[in-house]
C-alpha cells in the first residue's frame, strides 16, 4: 500500500468541492479503505477529499490583499443577503449577483464589488493555476445559495417565531374550555388585558433568579464539556440536584400553588416576553463575538433566521452558562412544580382528599423523568443541544415556555377532565413507564459514557466503528439495536404519560403526537449532521443498524 502522502495534523490547501477554489484546511485523517482524507475548514466544516483535491500549502498565494481572510475570519463583513451594501451602491446582494453573472468583462469597480461579495460569502485563497474567469459562475453558485438562504430559510423562522406561541396559546385557551374537542376550535380569545399580570412576572422573574441563585452555589460538581472546535474545554457546575431538594424544600413551606393553576395564561405571557428578551440579548451580544464562538447552524448571515436558531454556542456571563442554565433549571424544574401545582388545584376543584390515580401517575412519570435529568446533568453535556446548537429564540422560549408551559397541558387537562383509572390500568401503565425509562437511561448513559472515556475497560465488550475524525462509533450494545435507542426509550415514557389521561380527547396526547414530529425530524438533523461529520463511517453504521428508532418498524 502506497504511503500516506499527508499526516493527521497537517495544514494544507483544499479545494472547495464543485470549485477551482482552495482554502487552508487541517487533515483530521485518511481513511484506507475509502481512500478519502477527512479535512476541517477554518469555519469548522468537515468533508472528505481526495488525495488530488489537496495541495501542499507551498505554491499558493492569497488572492487579494490584506483583505483577503479565511472563512473563520469573515465575520464583520458578513451581511444578510437582502441588506444592502453600505458602499458605493445600494443594491442587493442579489443585483450585484446578477450584475457579475451578466457582465462578462469586469470592470475595475465592479472587480472590487466581487471581491467583497465573495470575501463575504467564502474568501478563499486561490491557487495561482486558477483562472479569475472561474469567479463569476462561483459567484453565481454562491449568491444562489444565499438568495435561496434568504427566501427559505427566513420565512421558515418567521412562520416559527409566529407560530410557536400561537400553538403554546391555542393549548392553553383550548385546555380552559369545558369540552376540549377539535370541534370547539377555535377557542374563544380572551380580551388583551387578560393575558398581563405585574405580579405573574414578578413571579416568573423571581423564580428564574432564584434558580440563577442555586446554579451559582458553589456546591455540586463540576464537569467538562465536550471539545469546542477551538479545542478548549467549557466547565460547568452540576449541581441540579441540590436545586431541585431546594425548590421541594419550598413548596413544603405551605405555598399557595394554586395560583399558578388560576395565573397560567398570564405566567405563559410573562415567561414569553422574558424568552423573547433574552433572545434580543443573545443576539446583539453574539453579533460581537469571535467567529469560532458561533454555531455553525446559526451562521447563517440572516438576522431573523440567526435570531431563531441561535448564533453563539455557548454564551457566557463570565462562568455563568446562560444555555446550560436555561435548558436544565427554571424551565425543567419549572415543569415540576407547575405539575405539582395542578394536583392541589385538582384536590381543589374535585373536592378531593388525594389526587386521583391519573394525577399522581403523570406526576410521579414526568417528577421522575426531570429528576433523572438532574441526577444525570452532565450527560446533557454530550447532547446535540448543547454541542451543535447555538442559543438563540428557538432554545430560549422550548427552554422557559414550550417545556413550563406545554409539558403540563396533560396535568392541567386532569384538574377539570378527571379520568379515572383502574388498578390493572395503573399497574400497565407503570410496567411501560419502567421499560421506557430503562431503554432510556442505559442508553443514553451508554453513549454518554463511551464519549468521555471510549477506552473506559466496562465498555471493551461493545463493537465500534473508527471514523476518519479520531472518534468511535458504537455498533453494538444500545446503539447496535437502533440508531437512536434513547428516542424509544423516550417515547415509550410519551406513550406512558398519555394513557392517564384516557381517549375522549386528543388534547392530552398532544405531547405524544408532538414529540413523534420532534424526535423524527431530530433524528434526520442529526443524521445528516453525522453524514458530513463522519462520511463513510456513517454510512457503514446505517448499513449494519439499519433502523433509526423502532426495530424493523422505523
Ligand atoms: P443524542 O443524545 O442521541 O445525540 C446524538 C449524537 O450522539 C450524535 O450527533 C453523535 O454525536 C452521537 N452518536 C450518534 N450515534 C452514535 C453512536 N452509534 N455511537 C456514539 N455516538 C453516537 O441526541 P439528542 O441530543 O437529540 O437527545 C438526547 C436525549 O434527550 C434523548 O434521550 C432524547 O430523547 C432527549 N430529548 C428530549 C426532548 C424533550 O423535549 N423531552 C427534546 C430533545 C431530546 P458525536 O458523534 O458528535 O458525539
């Protein structure tokens, strides 16, 4: 076998695929079989190439003058395709595509709007082989991808930003009325001043201080993440579980809780209007931070798209996590009490002594479900949330308002629906909460262990798959059954928090029916997030597990 002619660890030059542009790029590895190099971009993009794709970093030069900065450095110019340019014209990114694609003889000035317009879009440094007559068919290429970026993409995150807290209102009208059928949509609209309350903020504000407060306790563990694509490592305390005896310490203390039961809509409107600052604050704080600080799926250079999906990773206030924070405490521990909150008003409006058995079963399930999340925290710190995803409105409001707010609409529907249920019911019901919880926790554990220590001696019984990039993949064990075991075991659990809340109405099942849409479309994201990061090791992985969530089923 001829040697190797470039090393793990190597900078070299690597064409763009589908261009005659080359950029500097680190070689991760070679994979033998495939003959294929896995290099990374400065921006963090990872793709495989061949050997004749690459180019000793000798015999290049870089195109334009100081100007001239790799994808990583491009930040401050970036804009938004349909901002204008704020130079000598004021057209689109989009006329200035059209303007190089027409013109075939640039004109000096016109040079100078293309080399910005690439600088904006990829700033590559281009071999001295290749002919400049290149850069207006890649212009084309590339301002097609931006003008579709700015069509497709924005609208999609408006349409979200618009339709998510419809949904979350629609649930809470609809779970108010007396008949929760489909056939009474839509539910009547209260008047606006029903939806504010002073003292509901003060509340939601309180709390998530109070939460703050607990997170900073310089109690509990502290844990590392994984490796930033910079290398460096963040440091987070775990300590969710003194947080969560801390709130049952309170709740003990003879609170009221059944004003978060008559309050609901005003606290859904108080937690909205805190996501949707925060979100602003991550925003503008994100449009002043390093490039390698962002998220790659967050980058986009459209405000609106870059504001929902989050473009800093991990936004920090010194040591203060603002992500891990949000994701783990005042939503998540959140759910909890407002659940608990409901039976009381439940006992309350039944004239009961105790809850009823469909009350404490969704109670206990989803009590149990957070309180794993707590005890387990750091095995967050291995999750596509916190790994991939930037903090923006999409994490901050599913953090504060979808989880708080939605993920009780089963314990709100029993305080005025009771349902009751037999003991061989409850008994069934508990039996699949157990083999879901199970399915769940080893698995997740199971990755989660093999990625902080994959020569950990209690995982050498499990088959792995080498990849290109330096990690393993799992083939056996949870991982070798499905490609996402942790998402059955997840809804099995759904499917177990539903049935308590019986079949007269769908309402109840929204959270099942949700969270099938949520996993299923997880799943293809990180799919094909795990296509480009590890190519042809994945794909071997897809062959030999060949279901994504549901043996022989899906
Ligand atoms: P995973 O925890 O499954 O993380 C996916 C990542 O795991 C991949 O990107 C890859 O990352 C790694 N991976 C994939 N396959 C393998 C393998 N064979 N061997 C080793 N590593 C592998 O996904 P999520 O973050 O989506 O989910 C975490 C948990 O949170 C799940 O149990 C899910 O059900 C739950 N969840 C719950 C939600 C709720 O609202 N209740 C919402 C979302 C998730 P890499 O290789 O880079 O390490």
């Amino acid at each position: 076998m001829p040697p190797v002619k470039y090393q793990r660890g190597d900078t070299v030059m690597g064409r763009w695929p589908g261009s005659s542009l080359y950029y500097e790029v680190k070689v991760l590895g070679f994979d033998a079989k495939s003959q294929l190099y896995t290099v990374i971009y400065k921006d963090g993009t990872e793709l495989e190439l061949k050997e004749q794709d690459i180019k000793s970093a000798s015999g290049f030069q870089t195109r334009s003058r100081s100007r001239s900065r790799s994808p990583g450095r491009r930040r401050s110019r970036s804009r938004s395709p349909g901002r204008t340019t704020r130079r000598s014209s004021s057209r689109t990114a989009a006329a200035v595509a059209a303007a190089a694609i027409t013109d075939s003889a640039p004109s000096s000035r016109r040079d100078t709007k293309l080399k910005d317009t690439v600088e904006v879009t990829l700033s590559p440094l281009v071999s001295a082989t290749a002919s400049l007559s290149v850069i207006p068919v890649l212009m084309k290429k590339l301002e097609i991808t931006m003008i579709a970026l700015y069509f497709f993409l924005s609208p999609g995150a408006y349409f979200w930003l618009l339709f998510l807290p419809a949904w979350v209102l629609f649930l809470i009208l609809q779970v108010n009325l007396v008949d929760p059928s489909l056939v009474n949509f839509p539910p009547p609209l209260p008047p606006l001043e029903a939806f504010w309350d002073a003292q509901a903020l003060g509340f939601v504000t309180l709390w998530i201080l109070f939460q703050a407060v607990l997170y900073v306790l310089p109690v509990g563990k502290v844990s590392e993440g994984m490796p930033l694509r910079s290398g460096e490592r963040l440091k987070y305390r775990t300590n969710g579980e003194a947080d969560a005896v801390a709130v049952a310490v309170m709740v003990h203390q003879d609170v009221d809780l059944t004003y978060i039961h008559s309050h609901f809509l005003q606290l859904a409107t108080a937690s909205f209007l805190i996501s949707v600052l925060l979100s602003i604050y991550l925003y503008v704080r994100s449009r002043y931070v390093g490039q390698e600080q962002l998220a790659l799926g967050g980058n986009s250079g459209n405000v609106i798209y870059d504001f929902f999906k989050g473009h800093e990773l991990n936004p920090r206030i010194q040591d203060f996590d603002l992500k891990f924070f949000c994701e783990m405490r005042p939503g998540l521990i959140g759910w909890c009490l407002i659940n608990f909150a409901m039976a009381i008003a439940e006992m309350k409006q039944q004239g009961l002594d105790t809850p009823s058995n469909s009350m404490i079963l969704v109670n206990l399930f989803q009590l149990l479900y957070v309180v794993d999340g707590l005890w387990n925290e750091e095995a967050i710190l291995t999750t596509m949330d916190l790994m991939h995803d930037g903090f923006g409105f999409m994490l901050a409001f599913g953090d504060l308002v979808w989880v708080p707010f939605t993920y009780t609409i089963q314990a709100y529907y029993l305080v005025s629906h009771p349902i009751p249920l037999s003991l061989p019911a409850v008994i069934a019901i508990v039996i699949l909460k157990i083999i879901g919880f199970y399915i769940f926790r080893k698995s997740n554990s199971e990755k989660n262990a093999f990625r902080r220590n994959p020569s950990d001696p209690k995982l050498s019984y499990l088959k792995t798959i080498h990849t290109a990039t330096g990690k393993s993949l799992l083939v056996s064990g949870w991982w070798g059954v499905v490609r996402h075991p942790n998402y059955l075991g997840d809804l099995i659990m759904a499917l177990a928090w539903s049935l308590p809340c019986g079949f007269s109405h769908l309402l109840p099942w929204y959270y099942m029916i949700f969270f099938i849409i949520l996993l299923v479309h997880r799943d293809s994201r990180d799919m094909s997030e795990c296509r480009r990061k590890y190519g042809s090791a994945w794909e071997e992985y897809c062959r030999t597990v060949r279901y994504r969530i549901i043996p022989h089923v899906y």
